[in-house]
C-alpha cells in the first residue's frame, strides 16, 4: 500500500468557482477576496481579514505594519519552519529564541520573561501543529512590558484555546493557505486583526503602498492614486481566492474528521514502547495540523526510511532552526542551546494526517509503525 503524506480537498465546487473567477473580468484582487476576507474574519470573531499570497508575506507585513524594524527585538520559538523566524530578519529586526514547552512544543511562556530587553517590541509564538500557545498568560505578560504580539498561526486556523480564536487576543495572526493546509490555494495566506487602521495599513503595505487598489481603480471614473508609503507586492488574486471560500465553509467539519484520525493514532500508540507524542492540553481544541510521534533520535532517521520503504510517506517538522546553517553560522548556536526544541526536532516524525486518508490507509500507518518501532525494542529484526 502507498499513502501519500497529503491529499488536498479541492473539489467539483472548487473547480467551479475557479472557472466562474476566470471567466469573470477581474482576475486581481477583487470581489472574491473581499468576500473571503470577510468570511474568515467572521470565522476567527475579529473584525477585519486582510488576505495575501502567503503566510510569510502576513508575517512580514504585520511586523512592518506594527512598526518593529531594525534594532528591534522579537522573541520567538525555535521549534518552527524558518519562515517564522525569516519574516523577523525579513523586517529587519532580530529573532531571540526562547525554548519550548515539553508537551506541546510551544514557546514555553515561563521562559520569556526572562529573554524580554528595551529592545524587545513583539513576540511571535507559534501555533505548533494546530494546538494554540497559552496566549491569555502570553497577553497578560506583553501588556506588562507593552509588546506586540503577532501569532504564527500557519498550523491553526480552527484552533481555540481558552474560549479565543487565533487574532482575538494577539495584535494579529498569520494563517496560511499553503499546498499542504488545511483550506489551499497552492500558495496564499491572510491575517486576522481587531483594527480597522492596521488592517487598512496590511492592505496598503501588500500594494506598494498604494492609496487606491486596482478594484478600487476599476469601479468608476479613473481617478489618481498616490504611493504613500514603501510597500510590497503581497496581494492574493480573486483565482485563489475563488477555492478558498468553499474550503473555509466546510473547515469545522473537516477537523471533527481529522480530530477522529488524531484520536486513533493516540490511543494505538499510546502504550507502545518508544513511541511518545505532543499533548493537547486542557481548555484547547486543537486544529490537527500535523501529527507527529516522538521516537528515539538515534533511531529515528532508520525508522523513518523503514516506515517510507514500506509505503508510508513520513516528514519532519522540524528540526530546531537555530541549528540549520544559516541561523547556527550567523548567530554561532551551539547544540544544547535551546535543549526541549532540540529533543522534539531529533526525534520527530510526522504520519499522513488530512481528510482523504481512509480507514485502511490510518490502519496500514498504524501497523506500520508499530511494527517498524516495536521490532527494534524486541529484538525481532
Ligand atoms: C509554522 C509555519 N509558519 C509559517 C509558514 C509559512 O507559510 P507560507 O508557506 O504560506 O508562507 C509555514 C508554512 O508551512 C509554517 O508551517
């Protein structure tokens, strides 16, 4: 049996909507992204959605809009993709990582207080494979020290923790709609804001800083635009958007489904020797992203090649950014630094986890893995 490690969800409606968007004569932002936006603010309960190519382009535009650059200080997490971390250095400002939680691989929020200096302006946590930082204890501490907080929420549109959706307690939230998340469009992303000025600003920042966009240039008589700030060129395109309106209708329902898988796994491994895994805590509903397993780190590259000889496609997500190359030459990282993303990032694997993998294919991941770890505990070869 083979099972691919993701299968979208895009569908005859998606389909449909594309052909209607492409037969339409608008193909920029437009219409269609403004009715996304609007719905998936409703979706997360904060008032404004701006939407953009990708959820690295959402990062860099918050911090910018947020006014943090150079000089400045963003504490982050190291058990990442080095998209988080990039964004920071993208505007300019530095990236001081802080370790994680051991259960869930969050920044652990006991630790940050401790890395917070005058230069400090934000802080950037994770949503790690959908379950949600600690962000009421996060928001009280940022008030403290008057910090910003931008959540990386690629991994967590549907999550919850507390009562709050990712955007409700942060100064902003970045999702992605990457070719392996949960809503796609290939590449694209948005973020979540609770001001009208900032997401106003997101707009203008994802334009070249233009005062009017190209639908706003559209409708009605030409008139004159000006550039009223240096910006990017961020803009989702009404094509994409187009797919995402119907994903984001059916997002709940997917995630009971992937919430049921995620249960599966867990009570299968729970008791097996060597394996380990990511807890959901109390008062979170997790957004399933990724499921991982935690196995021995000398073992677990060999694990990883019998379990994908065996036709299972397995990731890792992700080994520490501070110790890949560029962050590790540029900021001279020792291994040791930060020992919990260390730990979580040597011994992780990720299993195929999304809507279409069917009740053979979670079996055959289970028996597979199983079998791969266990007979290297019973000496069975
Ligand atoms: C935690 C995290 N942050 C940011 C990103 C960047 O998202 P994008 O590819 O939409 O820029 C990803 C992408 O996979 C991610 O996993």
């Amino acid at each position: 049996m083979k099972v691919e490690f993701y299968r979208h969800n895009i569908g005859e409606v998606e389909k449909e909507r594309v052909v209607k968007a492409l037969d339409s004569i608008f193909l920029t932002t437009g219409d269609i992204v403004y009715e996304f936006e609007q719905k998936l603010a409703q979706y997360l309960q904060v008032e404004r959605s701006v939407a953009l190519m990708s959820c690295t382009a959402a990062l860099h535009l918050s911090l910018l809009a947020l006014d943090i650059g150079p000089g400045d200080e963003v504490i982050t997490t190291p058990m990442t993709f080095i998209a988080t971390a990039n964004s920071i250095l993208h505007a300019g400002a530095t990236p001081v990582f802080v370790d994680v939680e051991p259960e869930t691989g969050n920044l652990d929020v006991n630790r940050v207080e401790a890395a917070i200096t005058e230069k400090t302006k934000a802080i950037m946590p994770v949503h790690l494979y959908g379950h949600m930082c600690d962000m009421l204890a996060l928001r009280t501490l940022a008030n403290k020290y008057n910090l910003k907080i931008i959540e990386d929420a690629a991994h967590c549109l549907e999550g919850i923790r507390d009562g709050f959706h990712p955007g409700q307690l942060g100064d902003a939230a970045c999702f992605s709609f990457y070719a392996t998340k949960s809503i796609t469009c290939g590449e694209g992303g948005a973020v979540g804001v609770n001001s009208s000025d900032m997401a106003e600003k997101l707009r203008k920042l994802a334009l070249h800083g233009m005062s009017r966009s190209a639908a706003d240039r559209y409708h009605g008589q030409y008139k004159h635009w000006d550039m009223e700030l240096l910006g990017w060129k961020y803009n989702l395109n009404n094509i994409q958007a187009a797919m995402l309106t119907p994903q984001l209708e059916l997002a709940n329902d997917r995630l009971a489904q992937r919430e049921k898988i995620c249960q599966k796994y867990e009570a299968a491994f729970k008791e097996v020797e060597g394996i380990d895994f990511p807890k959901v805590l109390a008062g979170t509903k997790s957004a399933r992203h990724l499921f991982t397993i935690w196995v021995d780190p000398q073992l677990r590259d060999q694990f990883m090649s019998e379990i994908a000889s065996r036709g299972v496609s397995v990731a890792v997500n992700y080994r520490a950014v501070h110790l890949l190359s560029y962050y590790k030459e540029t900021y001279n990282f020792e291994p040791g630094r930060f020992p919990e993303a260390e730990r979580i990032g040597n011994s992780t694997i990720t299993l195929p986890l999304y809507n279409r993998l069917t009740d053979e294919e979670v079996d055959y991941v289970i028996a597979t893995v199983k079998s791969v770890v266990s007979k290297n505990y019973s000496g069975v070869s």
